[in-house]
C-alpha cells in the first residue's frame, strides 16, 4: 500500500499516549469536546476545506425528511449534486487520497468501476451516554495482557483517543451499536456474470459492552455479545441457526458458538465459527472473523498503526439503501451510480499474520472512519503477499437511534471476479435498536433448537 504521512494531531496525540497498555494522560483526554469532537476525532476540517468542521453531526430526525419507521431513512441530502467521478482512467489525479483497495477494483473492473465524489457531511453522531463514556473511557480503559481483551473501559470506543492498533481494532468490534437488537437482513454471493440466489437472515443481539447496567469491562463476565442468527431463506438454507457467546476475552475463554441443522435436527457446538473458517452464508467468499468487518479474537495477528489520513470512503449512502436487489446488484460488483462517497480521515491499521498461527491472510489493511471507529475498507492479502480480497463497508447515519453506523458489506474477490453483498436492509423490514424484550437468558442451545424447527 501506499505509505501517507501522518497527521499532526496523530503526533501530537498518539505519541502522547505513551504505553499501548495504558491510558491516556489527563492533558490528552481532556481534548475531547474541545479540539477533539466527543469521539476523539479532529473537530476542525481540513485545510483545503474539502473535509468540515464537525458541528455535531445529525442527533436527531431532520426537519426536511418525510420519517417513516417502516420504510428505509430518507437522504436528508436530496439536492447534493456528484462533485467529480473518480475512474481508471483518472484515477491517478487522485492516488493521494485514493486507498489500494479502490484502485484495485479499479484495475481489475476499468470499464466500470467508479466512484462519485460529494461533498462530505460529517453526519456522526450518538447519544450522550455514549460521549459520556468516552470521556471516561479515555482516562481508564487499559488493554488486557497481549492485547486481547479490554479493562476498566465500558460503553461507546475504549480507546477514544487511539495510538496503538489494537487500541483502533477494539474500538470498531465494541462500536456503539445500541443495546439490544433484531434486524432482518440479506445476503447475495454474486457470480462473476451477476447471477445470485438471495439468502435471508433474521438476527438478534444483546451487545453487553452497551450494557446500561454495567460499570466497567470487568461486570460483562467476558461476554462482550450474545448474538444468534437464523437463516429462513431459501428453503433449502432455512432453519439452520447459530448461537454465538462472544468472549471480551479470548485468552480466558474463547468464544462459545453452536449451530442447529435442520438436516439432523441437533444443536452441535460450533468452533469453526471463528478465524478464518468460511462465513455464515457466505459462500466461501469471505471469513468468519471479516462479519460486521472485523469481529473475534486479534490473537492471530501483529497489529500497527500506521497513522491517520485522509481518504475517499463510502459514506452517507442512503441512495444505495433505496433501491431494489436487482438495481444494486451487478456483475462484478454494485451498480456504482447508487453509492455516494465523500473525503474523511481514517485511521488505518496494518494487521502482519504471526509466524506461529494460521490464517488465509497473511496480511490485512483496516481503514477506519475517524468520526465513528466504524470500518470503512479492508485490503485482504493472500499466503502469497499478493491482494486477493477488497472489503467495502456503507456507513450512514442513523439519525433516528442516533448513532453512526453500517449500511452494507461487500466482500470483492480480485482473482475470481466473484463478491459477497452482506447485511443488505433495502427490501427488509427497518432494524430494531430497541429490543427491550431481548434478555440474556434468551441466548441457549435449547432457543435456537426451538428457532430452527419452527
């Protein structure tokens, strides 16, 4: 990948910070809702005045949208006009502020793979509860020996002011995403020539680390999510379920997953549900720790900063959440002229497969939205050094929750001309953040057994 220099504030913060394992001094955490917004990201805009001052981001349902909760948000940005189109053949106006994964995709898809450039509206925002935390957060999380789990911290980012990359990782998998949840969701392993079978999924979870209840990491008993899934389409895919406990962790206890088949109508344990095995309804395109874009124990991997730039990402896609399956879905990948993108900073992550483990990766590039902690693009890299995979996540603001957060996942495979369309809500019911009925109780072998065989 191309090396960016790093930013000032980077410096200023990063190096400030001192010990990965320690948290931020009380001159640096005091920053936030100052220079820094409540998220830890630089509340002033560039210098170019291509990236805004943050000014608060949408907390709240705009005055110009008509709302309806059953139907998917509004773009409270209906008149935004394309600036510029980014293709192959002026992609190199660009590189500076082009990441290797869009290149890539470029190269590999000339003739059709573009991306139109708005400008960028730094729309982020979450409840106060979260800000409050972070604040919190800044002055007490600690990693856990070897970096595998969190300490002290609860609620919102861990490590709001971030200076190690394992500090940045467990900011995205601990994300606010709200408490508890049920959504409906779909997903399409797409052929090379846009041929695809549409698998539906109902999830659920309780996302404990949001708990309202708890004081610090130490009160999760090392569950960090209780999550099921349960695939009811098409028939031939429907009734099998997975239950996944997901260990804060993992060094004290891994994860716990089962899975239901309707085949032999058993709940067996389910440890393949992890690293790199293949994703659930996946179709091989992509791995188990690559859902929601990262997710599971770091263990695997040597993860380092590389610093803060900034970068095209896809960002307040509404658009692509209006339309049909058949309209998004293209060969080769997502009829672009649906999918907005806008310059932010991000922070990125080089993640290097330790020597002693396994993995299909051997080398994984995170980019990560500065304003939510939320990941933007992945470039995946084969046992060959060579880049195989490009993952693409939608971020949007959900204003009526509100909070920051994904819009889709897109897994493109590079050498097979195949991708994965994840986590698509455009012709599903809207989610649920506040699925009050959901307890922790609810998550056992013997639930998904009833689930599955309904």
């Amino acid at each position: 990948m191309h090396l960016k220099t790093l930013t000032a504030s980077f410096l200023a913060i990063g190096f400030a910070a001192g010990s990965a394992l320690a948290s931020v001094p009380e001159e640096v955490a005091a920053r936030l809702g100052q220079d820094l917004t409540p998220m830890g990201s630089e509340r002033a805009g560039n210098a170019a005045g291509t990236i805004p001052e943050w000014t608060g981001g949408i907390d709240t349902i705009p005055a110009n949208v008509n709302y309806d909760p059953g139907q998917s948000l509004p773009n409270p940005f209906p008149d935004d006009q394309v600036q510029f189109t980014i293709n192959a053949s002026n992609m190199g106006q660009y590189a500076d502020n082009l990441m290797p994964g869009y290149q890539a995709l470029m190269q590999r898809y000339p003739d059709s793979f573009e991306m139109n450039v708005y400008q960028t509206r730094r729309t982020c925002a979450y409840p106060d509860f979260v800000y409050e935390a972070n604040a919190r957060n800044a002055r007490v999380s600690q990693l856990a020996e070897g970096g595998n789990g969190v300490s002290e911290g609860i609620m919102g980012a861990p490590f709001t002011i971030p200076s190690a990359g394992l500090e940045q990782v467990w900011n995205h998998t601990l994300r606010y995403r709200s408490y508890a949840l049920t959504r409906q969701f779909a997903a399409a392993p797409v052929t090379p020539g846009g041929a695809y079978t549409m698998l539906t999924v109902q999830d659920e979870a309780i996302l404990m680390w949001s708990s309202p209840d708890a004081q610090r990491a130490e009160d999760l008993n090392n569950i960090s999510i209780y999550y099921i899934a349960n695939t009811i389409a098409p028939a031939r895919a429907a009734g099998s379920v997975i239950l996944v406990h997901e260990a804060m962790n993992a060094q004290i206890q891994p994860r716990q997953a089962w899975q239901y088949s309707p085949g032999t109508r058993r709940v067996r344990r389910a440890p393949n549900i992890a690293y790199d095995n293949p994703g659930t309804n996946s179709d091989g395109l992509s791995t188990s720790d690559s859902f929601d874009g990262y997710n599971g124990a770091p263990d695997r991997f040597d993860w380092r900063m590389v610093g803060k730039s900034e970068e095209y990402i896809a960002m307040n896609t509404y658009d692509a959440q209006a339309v049909s399956y058949d309209e998004l879905i293209q060969p080769g990948h997502l009829n672009q002229d649906h999918v907005r993108y806008e310059l932010h900073r991000v922070w990125t992550v080089e993640a290097t497969l330790r020597a002693d483990t396994r993995h299909v990766y051997s080398r994984r590039v995170k980019h990560f939205g500065e304003d939510s902690h939320g990941l933007a693009l992945s470039e995946l890299y084969d046992s060959r050094g060579e880049l195989w995979r490009v993952q693409e996540l939608h971020t949007l603001q959900y204003y009526h929750v509100p909070l920051c957060g994904s819009g889709g996942e897109f897994v493109y495979d590079l050498q097979n001309g195949r991708y994965l369309a994840l986590a698509l809500r455009n012709e599903e019911p809207p989610v649920d953040y506040f699925a009050e009925e959901l307890t922790p109780e609810r998550y056992t072998p013997a639930v998904i057994r009833r689930l599955g065989t309904r």
